[in-house]
C-alpha cells in the first residue's frame, strides 16, 4: 500500500501601542483566511523502533517524503505550493542520496505556480485567495537554497512581490505582512512576517544580479522593526508575558489576561515569540537590544518541550522548526532554564525530543511526524515532516 493513502491532503497556515506600553484587547478582529481543519488520521503500527539518532530520524523522514511526492512534482494538497516548498527545502538542505531527481520534479511543479505578478500561488475564491504572500515567501526561500543561476529571474521577480505586498498603512499593522495582499484589507500578523522576512534575507544577494537599469526590491526593515515592537509585550503587561510576542498587535491566539493595572494585555506564547526573535534577527536588531534578550528571556522562563508554550499541542511541531531557526539565527548554545543548576544545551534537547516522536511507517527505513492535534493543519503529516526536518537541520 502506498503510505500517502493512509493521509489526506490539507492546506498549510500557520499558519496598538509602541513596545513601551501594554496593547490593549479589541472588541473584535479580522481573523486569516482559514480551510476546514484537516481530519486527525490516526498513526499506523510502528514496526521499527523509534530512531536513536538526528541523522536516523532525518533520513526517515526524507524517506517517507520521498514516497510521497506525486507524479507531477508536488506534495500534499497542490493548491498551496508552500506544501511542496517545504519537503523541497528538507532536500535542499541535505545529503539525501538521488535527491537531485526529487528536487527537480518539486522545481517543475513549483514553477507551474509562478504568477505573472511575480508570486507563487493559485488563484482561489475566497477571503486570502490562495495565500499569495504565504506561499510566495516559502517558494523563494526553498528556491533560493538550491543556488540555481537558472532560477534567478523568477525569484527576482518574487522578491517585488513580496517587497510590494508589505502593508505599509498608517495603523498598528504597517510594517507587517497578510495573507493576500490583493484583499486591499488593512491586515497583517506576525507568522505572515516571520515568513517574509526570512525569505527576503536569505534571498538578497539576488539582488547584485538585477539590471543595472531596474531599481532593487526590497522591505522597509524600518517598519517591520516598528511592528515586530507592537506584537511585543512590554513590562507593564506582568512577569509572565513580559518580553513574548502575540500573533497581532491586537490579537494573540493563547487569549487575553488583565495585569495588575486593570488592562486587558495579549497573552504572549510559544511559535510567535520565537517567530519574534528570528524577525528581529533578520531585521538587523543586534542581538544585545533590549527587546531581543527580553523575547529570549521570556523564552527561558517558559522553557518546554513538551508542548507549545500557552497553547498545548496547538501549533506544536510549528513551535519546534522556528525554536531551532531562532536559537540557531541568535548564536545561543544552551539556554538557561528555571530550577536548573546548568544552563541547558538546546540542541541536543531538541533532537532527542524529536526523535522520540517519530512514527514509524509501515515502509521499512521511513518514518514521519503527525500532531494529532490538529489545529493549523498539523494532522497533515507532510506539513509535520517538514518542520521537524527543518528543525533537526538548524539544530545540527
């Protein structure tokens, strides 16, 4: 039986006040565009025992991602090519023996996507369309990795799209990045940003290949400074949320708790505040701001691998790729953690974590990640997969 039977398809999402004052809680928001939730698939018998190493587990999953690929290059649900540039960026990033053939197919489907506009996308009814800032951000990261000189005209025609789409308004979401910015509808949030803001770094030496007769693209990092500073939670908002980020400046998914003044404050949690330091990383904010070490000392006193910090096993796996990315991107070997004598090495902790979690396939030598938990898609064990070879990759 081929593995992929056994799972549906489902589509990815992940996904006020300046930083010196508390954000206080709306009456409403504008929630994303969202699809139904994919249904949680129970895992299948493990034959095999859990793998004991990084690098097992890694060959595991790349493995299981192998068996997955369609025919026509793709991963998962093809509406979304995000789904596709996840797995592909798994490859890129490793040492995967053949991976050339399963990187070309994932290339050919992926370019299908390319729009004229310069975004990755398909184009589909609904509020957010088909996610056009998402998908293009994870398509030019993916990309950019495989130093293709034959691709650098399409991605620089990504990187105006995304440079364009940036929400520069004159409210609390200027600076960030939506879903769509086709909508016209004032809206931005932190995941959105995270995802741009990684790709166009990762991205910019593209740049020097542009014309010399055309102007270079590029974000106002000024601005996305200034937004990451209103998803931030400042001192006034009490010791617990102190220095963490929330989805919005007026929206956080782990709720809302009143301080010790009386205000309403977004409660900070675990994906978006390390969604914080790596965006303020790539922002060019040295690693000694105040607002950098107070975002990974909120990620100290919360630290936990046993689930999403403020969400459970909401957004878990997610939770994992982007803990690796940012402590990697901030140069941190261990983290100090309360009660601990020692600071603790994060790495080793993650990996072990990991590899703990993986499902064993009815394949012999394959292996992959599911959260059964289902919110933001993460019953789809390819979108899990990928995280976690992410995160075991920037945790090496």
């Amino acid at each position: 039986m081929n593995p992929s039977s056994r799972f549906p398809t489902a589509a990815a999402l992940l996904l006020a006040a300046s930083f010196a004052f508390p954000r206080l809680a709306p009456a409403a928001t504008n929630a994303p565009a969202t699809l139904p939730p994919a249904p949680v698939v129970a895992p299948p018998a493990t034959p095999q025992p859990p793998p004991a190493t990084g690098p097992e587990a890694l060959q595991r999953g790349l493995e299981w991602l192998k068996a997955q690929q369609k025919p026509d290059g793709s991963w998962s649900d093809n509406r979304y090519p995000a789904l596709t540039a996840l797995p592909l960026w798994c490859f890129a990033q490793s040492d995967f023996p053949g991976r050339e053939a399963i990187i070309k197919k994932a290339v050919d489907f992926l370019l299908t996507c390319s729009q004229d506009d310069g975004g990755f996308y398909r184009n589909l009814p609904g509020r957010g369309g088909g996610l056009s800032n998402y998908n293009t951000a994870i398509c030019l990261s993916a990309l950019g990795t495989l130093n293709d000189p034959a691709l650098t005209p399409v991605l620089l025609k990504a990187r105006r799209f995304l440079a364009a789409a940036q929400y520069l308004g004159d409210d609390i979401n200027s600076g960030g990045m939506g879903y769509d910015a086709k909508s016209e509808r004032p809206y931005s949030d932190l995941n959105n940003t995270v995802w741009t803001v990684e790709a166009m770094r990762l991205t910019e030496k593209l740049e020097d290949l542009r014309p010399a007769n055309t102007s270079k693209a590029d974000l106002n990092w000024d601005a996305v400074q200034k937004y990451l500073a209103r998803c931030q939670n400042s001192e006034t908002s009490g010791p617990s949320d102190q220095g963490g980020f929330s989805y919005r400046p007026n929206e956080s998914k782990a709720g809302v708790q009143t301080n010790a003044q009386g205000v309403v404050v977004f409660r900070s949690y675990g994906t978006m505040t390390y969604a914080g330091v790596l965006s303020m990383i790539y922002a060019n904010m040295d690693r000694s701001d105040v607002r950098v070490k107070s975002a990974l000392d909120w990620a100290s006193r919360h630290w936990t691998l046993e689930e999403n910090p403020g969400m459970g096993a909401e957004g878990q796996y997610y939770f994992y790729s982007i803990l690796a990315k940012a402590l990697a991107s901030s140069g941190r070997s261990d983290v100090p953690v309360p009660g601990k004598d020692k600071p603790l090495a994060w790495r080793p902790a993650l990996t072990g974590k990991l590899c703990s979690l993986q499902q064993a396939a009815p394949a012999k030598g394959q292996g992959f990640w599911i959260n059964n938990a289902g919110r933001w898609q993460e019953s789809d064990p390819v979108l899990v997969t990928s995280y976690v070879i992410l995160g075991l990759q920037a945790a090496k």
